[in-house]
C-alpha cells in the first residue's frame, strides 16, 4: 500500500501523466506485493468505464463544446448584463450570473471559464477594471460548473458513491446559488472600495432586460430540460445527456445558426478527445482504488481517525482540509476516484449521508480550480487575459474567501444540501 502511493507520488513529481502513474503505480505494487495475476488489471480498466451512466459524459461535453461555438454565451453575457449591469461593479457580476448560466449547461469549469474570459475581459479591461482580480473572479465563475448540475464531477462522485445522479444533482443547487450569493455580495463590496470601478453601472432598462431574455430563452430550455427531465423520472442521467446534446444543437443550428455542419466534426473531435481524458483516468484509476481497497487502507484511515476524535465535525474538518490541499494538486477527477472510495465509508460511520459528502467533495474540489499551483480555471483565465499566472493569483483571495465560507455552511450545516434532494425526491 505504501508502495502504491509513493509510487505514484513519484510519478505524479516526475511529470508522468496522471492516469499513467495511477496505472504503473497499481501495476508494480500488484506484480510485487501480491500473488494476484496481472490480468485483473485489464478487467479492472475494463469495469471501470463499463458503465451505462459513465456514457452520459461525452454527451454532457459536447453539449457544452456546442454552447461555446454556437452564441449561446454570448447571449447568456448579455442578460447577465441587462440583469445586473446596473450594480456597482457590473461586469464583476455579470461575469458571476454568466457563469452561473453557463454551469447550468456545460459541466465543464475549464470549458465556462474560457467563454466567459473570452467575452468579458477586453470590455473589463476598456472599463479599467483590476484584470488580475477580473481574471481570478471569472475563474470562480467557472468552477461553478463544478457543483451546479450537470457537473461531471457530480456524475462521477455519484456513480462513485452508488447514489442516485439527481439526488446528487439537487443537493448541488443550493450550495452552488450560496458561493454564487457570496461572490456576488464580496465583489460588491470590493467595487465600493475601488475608485476606477465604484461608479461603472448602467441604467436599468426593462426593455433591454425583455429583449436580452427573449434572445437567451432558446439556450435556457437546456438546464430545464436536464434537470426536469431527471427529476421527473422521464429518463435516466445519461439519456439526459443524449437530449441535452440533441436540444443544444436544435437551438445553436436550428434557431441561432450560428453553427453549419462543417463546424460539426471539429467539435465533434474535441469532444472525443475531452472525453477520453476524463475516461481514461477513471478507468486506470479503477485500478489504483482497487489495490490499496484490498489492502485494507479504508479501515485503517477508520480506526486511525475514530481513535483520534468520535466527532463528524472535528472528521469534516479534517476532511475539508485533506481536499482543499489535494484540489490544490490534482485534477478534480481523479481526486475523486481515488480518494471518496476511502472517505465514504469512513463519513457513513460519523452518521453523515452521501449526498451532502459528496456535496463537499465537489465544493472543495471546485475550490482546488482557482488555487494555484493546479488551478485550471485560474490558469485559463489568466492566459486569455494575457496575464501569467503569479499576477492573477495574488488576487484569488477575495473569491477564495467567498468560496470557503459557503464551504463552512455546506459542512456544519447539512439542510443546505439535503433540503432540496429530500422535498423533490
């Protein structure tokens, strides 16, 4: 076990590839330290990705690859404006509520953080907003992708947890509209303070609020129908994903046209490429899990933590801490296949339902994307912005401060994640 993890700890230092040095790592400790045959790795990769609801993936990334290239962002930038564009520190807030849109739509942190980087950055930066802290709001923006449902994270700590997507998914809404509140209420405050921001707002116009909305309605129907479609029981969450697919491209085709079927197999190869990455970690990382399961490393960290305190708050605190460290390195993914299988059983012990675990896994792990040194968001945003990342990052306080106090409320407070998940299902 403890070969297992140095190993890949080394590989990981090296430069390695995450889903090879999950995969090498388990592949030497089974050959030196058990008497199992290799061949169980081939079936472990295999079970891994033999999933139907792991399917819903690509279906989930393309929708939002299509949103991105078809104006459906655009027009998401624009409501958000016409909504709250006439608050201090507009484009702040347009950037969070776009975010939030977005979220609804891709599942994809990286994927919303450049779209909205791509739209909002030359109008901050012609407006003398503070671009590094436009660029690091904009990346907290993104990793809302994380938690508000359809997050691919979420499906995958689901599947990962055995716990049903639209449980996970609802648990989700309201801890996602809390970091939005947050961000908004701290951005606020900040723009009030700063003199080159603290009088950019626009004039309310209801007519333009009409106006923006009707462009946006198309692109909305999207989230109403993943979510609708779950909850109702009208299909499972990967048929939600082949819908969302089939309605993004009726909506960006058939009524915006802003994509021809030319666009189609570009898009369609960056989806397949996007899709792989997230596919082949799981399935090495199937692997990984596998191995130091049966070496009894869940029962140990058990009787290691019950020793040290037989409270569910000191565990989640303890908890919080491992991720916000681990997010800071690692990709959210491969966070969660590697460590929920150890954690959950431990947090059932402590009494604490799935779902608000896997509410706080996802939360920290949106967290561990605007914190360097991993921090894809935030390394997105910067390079749009043309700023390099040191810059941006001395400004990531406010929206990391904003995060973890919804943080802190999604842990000691369980109805935040459960109230929802228990009045709908």
């Amino acid at each position: 076990m403890i070969f297992a993890g140095g190993g890949f700890l080394l590989l990981l230092v090296s430069g390695v590839p995450i889903f090879l040095a999950l995969g090498i790592a388990a592949l030497v400790a089974i050959e030196l330290t058990t008497t199992v045959p290799l061949s169980i790795v081939a079936q472990r990769v295999y079970g891994g990705i033999s999933s139907f609801t792991l399917m819903a993936i690509p279906f989930f990334v393309a929708s939002g690859l299509l949103m991105e290239a078809g104006g459906i962002a655009r027009r998401f930038v624009n409501l958000a404006s016409a909504l709250v564009g006439w608050i201090t520190g507009s484009l702040y807030l347009v950037a969070i509520v776009t975010g939030t849109g977005l979220a609804a739509i891709s599942g994809s942190g990286s994927a919303d953080t450049a779209a909205i980087s791509a739209v909002m950055t030359p109008e901050m930066r012609k407006r003398r907003y503070n671009i590094d802290l436009a660029s690091a709001v904009i990346a907290a923006s993104g990793s809302l992708a994380s938690i508000i449902p359809p997050s691919i994270v979420m499906i995958v700590i689901a599947i990962t947890a055995n716990q049903s997507i639209g449980a996970m998914f609802l648990g989700g809404i309201v801890p996602g509209l809390l970091v939005v509140a947050g961000l908004m209420g701290g951005c606020w405050l900040h723009a009030r303070q700063d003199e080159a921001v603290q009088t950019d707002r626009e004039d309310f116009s209801f007519d333009k609020l009409i106006k923006a909305f009707v462009a946006a309605l198309p692109g909305m129907i999207v989230p109403v129908v993943i979510i609708g479609g779950i909850i109702g029981g009208v299909f499972t969450a990967t048929e939600a994903a082949c819908v969302a697919l089939f309605t993004t491209l009726l909506v960006t085709m058939g009524i915006y046209r802003e994509i021809t079927f030319k666009d189609l197999p570009r898009i369609c190869l960056k989806a397949i490429s996007l899709s792989a990455t997230v596919l082949i970690i799981v399935a090495t990382a199937s692997v990984f899990t596998w191995f130091i399961a049966t070496q009894g490393l869940p029962a140990l960290l058990r009787d290691w933590l019950t020793g040290v305190t037989d409270s569910p708050f000191v565990f989640l605190l303890i908890v919080n801490v491992l991720l916000l460290i681990v997010g800071m390195f690692m990709e959210s993914i491969s966070a969660v296949l590697i460590l929920l299988p150890i954690l959950l059983p431990i947090a059932r012990s402590y009494g604490i339902d799935p779902v608000q675990f896997g509410v706080i896994t996802a939360l920290n792990l949106s967290i561990g994307l605007i914190t360097p040194p991993y921090g894809i968001c935030l390394y997105v945003a910067a390079t749009v912005a043309g700023r390099r990342i040191e810059q941006v990052s001395r400004k990531v306080w406010l929206p990391l401060l904003c995060m973890l106090v919804a943080l802190v409320l999604v842990t000691f407070v369980p109805a935040v994640s459960l109230w929802l998940p228990s009045v709908l299902m």
